[in-house]
C-alpha cells in the first residue's frame, strides 16, 4: 500500500481529498475510527454557502469577552476553567479580527468557497448532486438592520464580488416564513447559496463513490505517525501501515498526531449543537440564519434542524444540554408552533483556527505529510474546494486558488 494515498479521518474534508486524489489517479484509503463513513461530518447545519465569507472574529470582540465568561447560554462561550489553556488562541483571533486583517481574511475565504457547489457537482456527479443539494438560497434575518465596521465591509465586498444578494422586506419574510415572528423585519437573501437536505447521506454517498472507484475504508484508530527511510509508518488500533503520502484530516484530533512531530498549529474545538425538531408545525422552504439570536434553520429529509452556538472547553470538555434547549428555545419564540414539536438533541467538535482559515498543504519539511483540517462552521462548503487543492498540491499540480493563504507554514 505504499503508493497509495492514506487520509486520515473520514469526515467531509478527508473524503473530499480522497475523492479529488481518485480523479487525478492516485489510489486511496481513508482511516477512521467511526463505524460509518462520513459520520464526523453527520451534525453538520447542512449550509452549503459560496457567498458567504466572513471570518469569525470581527471588530469590536474584545469587549465581548467577559460576557462570554459569565453566560453559560450566549452564542459564543468559554468555559471559566479552560479559558488559561485557550488564552494564547484566543489572542491571535481577537488580532485577526481587526478590519483591515478581516477583510484580507475574508478575500481568502471567498476565492476557497466560490466555487463550492461547483466542486460538490465533481464530486459527486449529476445525479446524487441534485438528490442531496438545494440550490435554494439562503436567507440572513434580523430585527434590526446590520450595523458596524464588520456589516460595513461585508456589504462592500458583497457588491465587489457582483454576488447575487436580494434585500427582503416584510412581506417577503412573511412568504419565506409564514408564522415568522412579527418582529422580524430585515433580512436578505444570497440567492448562491445552497443546503444540502441530510449532511449524513449526501457523505454516506461520496463515500460510496469513492469505494466504486477502487477506494478502501479503514476502521481503526490512528496512534502514532513515524517517518520511516522516505515513507511514513502508520500505527493503529488494529495494525500499522506504511504510506509516502499521508494526509491528516482529522478535525479536531489531528493535533493528536501532530504535536508529537513537533508540528505547532493552533487549533481550537468549538463545540456546537442541534436540535432535530418535527417540520410537519412549520414550513420552511430555503435555510436562514437569525443574527441577533444566533440559530440557523435548514429544512432536512428527517426533520427541521435547528444549529447554532460556539462553545469553547476542549475536547473533553463536557457538553451542556442546555445550550442546544436554548438554541431550540430561540427557534420556539420565532415559531411558536414549534412549542409542542417532539426534538433530538446532537453535540459536536468543530475544528477551528484562529484566523477562520483552514490549514491546507504540506505540514513541514518532512516530505509526504499533508494536511487539511480546521474549517470550523464552513466544512460542508469549503471541504471540496480544499480537497481539490490539496490533491492539486500532492500530485505536483498548480492549484487554481492561489495556496498560500491556507499553507499551514503561516503559523510558524
């Protein structure tokens, strides 16, 4: 198995790359530890968001901070105990949201997800695409108008990029949204954006395409990496492999692997949750984000789902059901139908870095160890776009986004 590719890590990103290694001819085998392929990537919101390219940190979040300490149930919050351990990433994301860093930042993250249902229609070909994508739209609601440098720079380069953005009044949340919350009056929408109706099956599916096309699943738990006379020794739960090319895709445990190469990225769990709620009470038609309550709603094969919130407490950190009732709470005073709706409650870890930008190329100077992880809330859009230029860069091709923005040597 030594000319074949080994990804490390069976979510969206590493199917992603093995995917885009099968269409360049390389063969592969994806290692997981989880029973189905694609599950790490099963809790996804489901948006799929081409036009959507701000970062997480933005102007004006430093004074957030205390509050983000005493509110258990705020959209974003640290836990008390492990807020010393996060500090040094929590330094470098309130840098890169100063305005002149976050629009450079959000110039990179645009040119990845452009393309992003683009690359999912590659992946996936024409007939599964439209089985599990909708090109609907995506709708960005509030009760009040967008204000501040970060809304100032969005609109800006919004209108740069020609993006196909409808502003909607009223009476056409009214249409979206029938039973919507009256106070809810501003709102538009980014007709470029997509979902996809169940995150589960559509990479269930991409797995399946990549066994049919000679791929080969691994379930077992990687341990340990060891560059070895040129290649690499694999060391699971169940055996060991050796590999000249690897490719670590493990979201938030990639560092696991990592850090005992001497390989320095920093990446932080953002813990998030939804909440699956009966769609029968109330009728959505194309998926929207409220910004005041921080909740997103995407109609799905097997329910509504209700995201939102970024928890940090590690990986470890023990998750609080009370955030998801919140979010589903939220959910409940824009919809009062949903009061009575039977719910099921999910939890999960989002890999993130501070500068909202995944880590993309070669790890360091030890050849044939490739990485691709740390898309935070953008996975489902920016994973295909970031699989193909991994594989671009992995079979010696010259990527058509510029790499640079992504190479994990920034940090360094």
């Amino acid at each position: 198995m030594v000319d074949t590719v080994m990804v490390i890590g069976g979510g969206v990103a590493g199917l992603s790359v093995a995917r885009n290694l099968q269409l360049l001819g390389r063969k592969v085998a994806i290692v997981d530890p989880l029973p189905s392929p694609g599950a790490a990537s099963f809790g996804n919101g489901g948006f799929i968001s081409p036009d959507s390219f701000m970062p997480g940190a933005q102007p004006g979040m430093l004074r957030k901070v205390p509050g983000w300490l005493r509110d258990p149930l705020g959209p974003l919050t640290i836990h008390p105990a492990y807020a010393p351990q996060a500090l040094p990433w929590f330094i470098q994301w309130l840098r890169a949201g100063q305005i002149d860093r976050m629009t450079t930042l959000a110039k990179s993250l645009h040119a990845l997800h452009a393309p992003a249902l683009i690359e999912w229609r590659r992946l996936l070909g024409d007939e599964l695409y439209c089985r599990y994508i909708r090109e609907d739209g995506e709708a960005i609601l509030s009760d009040v108008p967008p204000q501040g440098s970060a809304a100032d720079v969005e609109r800006q380069l919004t209108e740069r990029y020609g993006l196909n953005v409808e502003t909607l009044s009223r009476a056409d949340i009214e249409r979206l949204y029938p039973g919507i919350d009256a106070a809810v009056r501003f709102g538009v929408l980014k007709k470029g954006n997509a979902h996809t109706v169940s995150p589960a099956e559509l990479n269930r599916a991409l797995a399946e395409r990549i066994v049919e096309h000679g791929g080969t699943f691994h379930r077992e738990k990687v341990l340990k990496l060891i560059p070895k006379n040129g290649e690499w020794l694999i060391l699971t739960s169940t055996g060991n492999h050796s590999a000249r090319d690897v490719v670590v895709a493990g979201g938030v445990w990639s560092m696991q692997l990592l850090a005992p190469l001497g390989i320095r990225i920093p990446l932080e769990s953002q813990r998030g949750y939804h909440v699956m709620v009966d769609t029968e009470r109330v009728k959505i038609g194309v998926p929207f984000i409220h910004r005041g309550r921080a909740i997103g709603l995407t109609p799905m094969l097997d329910g509504l789902r209700i995201a939102g919130s970024v928890e940090f407490g590690g990986v470890d950190g023990m998750p609080n059901e009370q955030r998801a009732l919140h979010a589903l709470q939220q959910a409940r005073e824009l919809f009062p139908a949903l009061i009575e709706a039977p719910h099921r409650i999910w939890t999960g870890q989002r890999p993130s870095t501070p500068d909202s930008l995944p880590a993309i190329g070669a790890a360091g100077e030890q050849p044939g160890l490739w990485l691709c992880f740390g898309h935070g809330t953008y996975g489902m859009t920016a994973a295909p776009p970031s699989g193909r230029m991994l594989a671009d860069l992995i079979t010696s091709r010259q990527p058509s986004i510029d790499p640079a923005p992504y190479s994990p040597r920034r940090f360094h």
